[in-house]
C-alpha cells in the first residue's frame, strides 16, 4: 500500500503527529510521502490519503483526490472535525485496520457548478459541501431565481441561497435552516439565506437534477463560493448550472460510527430519553 500523508501545514499539533505517522509507516514498511501542497496530480499515485487537520483540509483533498478516485481518510486536528474518522489519539490502531483491510469505502456526492455570464462559460468548479451566492459586505438583499431542470420553481429575494450535497446539509445550510440530510442520500438542497418573505423554504432536487441558479439584481458586490474557501465575484445576470459531479468523494470508514451518533456527540442533538431503543 501506498499512502500519501496531507497535514494542515497551519498547525504545529498535525506537523507533530505527521512526523510520528511517518515514522510508524516507515517501522512497519509502508511506502509513504508527505504532501505539503496537495493537489489531484500528485495525490493520483496514492492507494489513500491520510488527511491531518480539520473540516477544511479534509474538504480540500476530498475534492483533489476525488478527481483521481483516491480514498480519504480524516484525522481530527481541528475543532469540530465533523467529517473527520477519528481523532489524534486513536490514529495509530486506526492505521492497522487500514493496513489490514479492515475497512469500508463510504461513497459521498460533490456536485459541480459552471458560471455563465452572457451566454459565455467563465469558470466551473466541484464542491464536497456547498456552493453559496452571497451579498458583499454591505446590507443589501439581492434577488435570485431558482430553475430545476429548466422549471422555474422559486425567487428569493434574500442575502443569498445555498446550494449543497447531503454531506453540507449540516455546515452552513443548517445554519440558514435547511434540513439534516444522511449523507447517502443523494439529493441537491437549495436554501435562501435570511429571505425576505415568510414562504421562503428549502427545495430537495433529486441528485439527477440540474439546478440554475440566475442573479436577477446584485445592487452590490455578489460573491459565489466553493465550499466556504474560495470565491468568484459575480455580476447582474449570470448564472449558475449546478449538478451531480461525475466522480464521487471516497471517504475510508473505520470506526463503525453511525452519521447520527456523529451528529449527536458534535452538535449535540438532543436525546430526550437518553438514547434508550426498546426493541
């Protein structure tokens, strides 16, 4: 096995822990490499990458490896490290299972987006958690209409909308009041952010749809961006084409946990009767 080792070069804790995982691979005899700056090409050559950070750097390589087919496997040294497998102090009988086979291959959905501006493709892009089109920094809604395979189903005249997979329906779309929805079940969830209306819900497109998203008004600075870390400005009149990404994110599944269980030991679903299941 061939294992590519992504640290958050940010974080003095995941350097650490990069050195001591390179030197238990190296006593067992495994072919590894440090990647400091990954990207699809040199993770292409990996039997799996092993992710050292947080949400956000796993987020990142997911999206990279998923191009080139190449399973991630997330250790938690961040915060919440919500899509993280296990944290730092249960990394090295995670690795023996990994060595061992001892394992499954989850199957996440990305979606892919493509602006268009004046009929003209100008940028596309692939997202693990969400696309989001939102106001600039100045206090004005902006007005947007949704279109599901070509249908016009919704306006929303609000701050934004989210455009997210099941995987991102518990990062900002959560926040904004869109549903919980288990990651394997496929679907795309379009959210307004702060509409200005009380009708204004949340729509589930099934995962076949293609889902346009057209900025009637900006009035101000618009920003589009790919999974909260990067953006492309945007203007009056563009539009957004979002759609099941070919090619899905492999995560390696290790610690048995149930999406629920993760959902309640980091944020604290409530459990009225303490977890108690009478059969």
């Amino acid at each position: 096995m061939n294992i590519g080792i992504v640290p958050h070069t940010g974080k003095p804790v995941a350097m650490t822990l990069t050195d001591e995982v390179a030197m238990y691979l190296q006593e067992k005899n495994v072919s590894y490499q440090i990647i400091l700056e990954p990207s699809s090409e040199n993770l292409s050559k990996f039997d799996v990458a092993i992710i050292l950070g947080g949400d956000g750097t796993l987020l990142n390589a997911a999206r990279l490896a998923s191009v080139v087919h190449v399973p991630v496997f997330g250790v938690n040294v961040g915060h919440l490290g919500f899509l993280t497998e296990v944290e730092t102090d249960g990394i090295f009988p995670a690795i023996d299972k990994l060595l061992a086979g001892n394992y499954k291959m989850e199957k996440r959905m990305l979606v892919s987006a493509t602006v268009r501006r004046d009929q003209e493709e100008i940028s596309t892009h692939l997202a693990l958690n969400d696309f989001v089109i939102t106001r600039g920094t100045f206090a004005r809604i902006i007005d947007l209409s949704i279109f599901i395979d070509k249908q016009h189903v919704t306006d929303y005249v609000a701050d934004g909308v989210i455009v997210s997979t099941p995987t991102g329906s518990t990062a900002y779309s959560l926040s904004a009041g869109g549903p919980i929805i288990e990651p394997l079940l496929e679907s795309i969830c379009i959210t307004p952010i702060c509409p200005h209306s009380l009708s204004s819900r949340s729509v589930l497109a099934r995962p076949q749809s293609e889902v346009d998203v057209r900025l009637n008004d900006a009035r101000e600075d618009v920003m589009f961006t790919i999974d909260g870390q990067y953006g492309v400005p945007l203007r009056t009149g563009d539009q957004v084409t979002i759609k099941k990404a070919e090619k899905p994110a492999l995560f390696v599944k290790i610690s048995g946990r149930g999406f629920f269980q993760v959902l309640h030991s980091r944020m604290k679903m409530p459990q009225t009767w303490g977890g108690i299941h009478e059969k």
